[in-house]
C-alpha cells in the first residue's frame, strides 16, 4: 500500500562532509617574507634576480629576490615604493592582498625595533 507512495521519488542520505582543510597562511614574519619573496621573484625577478641574465646592478642594489633576506637593504620608503610597484594592474588582487600583507608586517616590525 506504502510502495507506490515511494515510487519516481529518488531518496538521497546526504552525509555531512568534514570541512575543507584551511588554507596554509603565513604567520611569522619569516614565512610573510618567504611567500612575498616568491611573488616578488615571479613579478620582478627579470631584474632584480642575482640569476637572472636580465638583471640590472642598480635594481639588484635595491633587493636580490636571490636573497632570503631580500628586503634588508631597502628603506621603509623603498618597500612602500616595491609595494607601489607590486600593485600594477595586471596584479591579480590576491597576490597584492598577499604582498601587502607582508610589507604592512616589515614595517610594523621595523617600527619596534627602532623603539
């Protein structure tokens, strides 16, 4: 009697899923520097790569994306012009969200150690 109430009916038993694996954001200074580093070797490395046969001696006297270090040598002004410079419109948003991210935490670390 209960059979054709059932019938062209598709019965589906949903199971809840576990949640997506959050997305690995760098934390430390170190790490923000690390990815920023990358992102700055892809979009600037032409020249400001010790490697690369493009390189120019004066952008390489301003950062080595070669170095872990690479910001070292540069003033607050010149990271804020990088960051300037990073921000070109075929910049996809996410990358300059990413770069900013670590340039804001620079100079937030910069301005400690200087107190």
């Amino acid at each position: 009697m209960h059979s054709g109430m059932w019938s062209g009916v598709a019965v589906a038993l949903v199971w809840p899923l576990p949640p997506p694996a959050p997305v690995a954001t760098p934390s430390t200074l170190v790490e923000l520097r690390a990815e920023a580093r990358q992102l700055a070797a892809h979009r600037c490395g032409s020249c400001h790569s010790s490697q690369s046969a493009s390189a120019k001696p004066r952008a390489l006297q301003v950062f080595d994306t070669e170095q872990v270090e690479w910001t070292s040598k540069m003033s607050d002004a010149q990271l804020r012009k990088a960051l300037q410079r990073f921000g070109a419109p075929s910049i996809p948003k996410s990358e300059l969200e990413r770069f900013t991210v670590y340039v804001d935490a620079e100079l937030t670390e910069r301005a400690k150690s200087t107190h």
